[in-house]
C-alpha cells in the first residue's frame, strides 16, 4: 500500500510536468478567463464569417478579360482566403475545445484547477494517506520497536537428511528482515519494572543458514539444495539503562 501510494505521488508530479510542457501539444490551454474566451470564439466567428462572404463575393465576381493575368490573380486570392479560413478554424477548434475541457472540470468542481495542477491533487491526496497510514502504524504500534543494533553471524551451511527439515524450519525465518523484526519487537527489550531501554551488546544475532541433503557415504556431493533460512538468537543479558535491572536467558 505504501508503495503504491509513493508511485502515485510520482505518477502525479511527472503527469503535472508532462501537462505543464505538453510536448505532444495535447492541452488546449490558455491562460484566458471564460469570457475572454468568449470573446475570442466570437471574434474568430466574425473573421470567418467575413472571409466567407469576400471568398463567395471574390468567386462570384466577373473577371476583366483586357486585363493580362486577371484570371491568375483571382486564383491567388482566392487560395491566400482559403489558407486563412483554415487557420482560423483550427484557432476556433481549439478554443472550442478549451472551452469544453473548462465545462467538464467545472462540472466535478475543479474548474479553478490549471489542468497541469490536476495531478499535483493526486500527489497531495498519496502524501496526506501515507503520511495518515504511518501516523497510525506508530499509533497502534504496542510498544515502540527497539532500533539497536542486530548483529549478524558468519554464513553456515549444513548436511541434513531430508527428513529433519521440518524440524529444522520450525524455529527460522524466511528472510533476513523477518529474523530481524522478531528480534526488535521482543517485549523484553524495555524493562518490565521501570519501562526504560534494556541494552546488551546488540539487541541479538541473525544468522543465516543453508542446508544441503545430506551425501549418502561414497557419493559425489551435488550440491542438493534444500532451502535458506535465517535464525535468530536474543541477546543473552540484557541490561536496563534506567533501574539496572538485569536479565539472563
Ligand atoms: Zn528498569
């Protein structure tokens, strides 16, 4: 959970970036209020309007046959009226489409949200429930976990026959961080009488250990895997920092 909500807080910072320099040229946005978008539209629409009636009017108009190259000239304008007709259009898409994006956010009420500031509302919504779920583990954390030191012994590895694993499982630890944690949440790491800190050396030691199957006598050892774990030992005396008091396992 913690994991994915750090990869959301990212996805909506990079997101909030990508929309901010809009390399592919997706967001319709300016930084125009509504009705100066208004405005905008409804210029565009008087331009084109104009344009239209000079292309029909230019189209229409008789040509002076006297004149030399009347024919090439009406041509050119005619094609010059089109390419700004165009151009024209595609300002008044884009504004369109502006104006629907604005609509659609007013709707879910972040209208006065830049869309590049959308995301970031996801990196804040990931950071406030991380910060909530940590707030919590520590609020409900029985006693707070003892933040010694581990030490961690020299690798082993060991010969056993097959049949003494589940035995040899029942006290170890899948993984290193497992072995670790049930050492650090020993209750008898704070004093039972005075609650202060008991200290030893270390807090214990991990060890972990590799068994192999046994090589029946005569054979070739290949190596026959049969599983990792890591073991764990408390620290054998335990002072308490505050009263003194002492305990020995
Ligand atoms: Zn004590």
């Amino acid at each position: 959970m913690k994991k994915l909500l750090i990869a959301v807080f990212f996805i909506g910072i990079l997101g909030s970036l990508f929309l901010r320099f809009d390399p592919m040229g997706w967001r319709p946005f300016r930084s125009h209020s509504n009705s100066e978008l208004q405005l905008l539209l409804k210029e565009y629409e008087k331009r084109l309007d104009a344009l239209y009636t000079e292309h029909e009017r230019l189209s229409l108009a008789p040509i002076d046959t006297n004149e030399i190259g009347a024919e090439g000239k009406r041509a050119r304008d005619l094609l010059s009226i089109s390419e700004m007709i165009q151009s024209y259009k595609y300002q008044a898409d884009m504004i369109t489409r502006e104006r629907t994006l604005r609509q659609t956010l007013g709707r879910y009420f972040l209208g006065s949200f830049k869309p590049d500031n959308l995301p970031l509302i996801l990196s804040a919504l990931s950071a406030i429930l991380f910060f909530l779920i940590i707030i919590n583990e520590r609020l409900r954390r029985p006693y707070p976990i003892f933040t010694g030191k581990v030490e961690e012994s020299v690798k082993l590895e060991q010969y056993i026959s097959e049949a003494d694993l589940p035995r040899k499982i029942e006290t170890g630890f899948s993984s290193k961080k497992e072995a670790e944690q049930w050492l650090k949440k020993d209750p008898n790491l704070f004093c039972e009488y005075c609650g202060g800190k008991m200290r030893g050396t270390s807090i214990g030691t991990i060890q972990q250990i590799t068994f192999y199957k046994k090589v029946p006598p005569g054979l070739k050892d290949m190596r026959v895997k049969l599983g990792t774990y890591w073991y764990a030992r408390p620290s054998p005396v335990l002072t308490c920092t505050s009263c003194g008091k002492e305990i020995h396992r």
